[in-house]
C-alpha cells in the first residue's frame, strides 16, 4: 500500500484499510 495516495482517496477507503492493518497484525 502507497502511503503518499493516501490523500487521494476517500476517509472511509482509509479506514477500512487501517482497519484491515490492525485486523492482520492483531493475528
């Protein structure tokens, strides 16, 4: 994941991914 596109895309899009993160690290 592209960090610096981070601005181009929409708040929940980046939520949703964060939440992903945190879902994998946390297993």
């Amino acid at each position: 994941m592209a960090c610096h596109q981070m601005n181009t895309v929409p708040l929940d899009t980046i939520i949703i991914h964060t939440k992903a993160i945190w879902t994998m690290e946390a297993s």
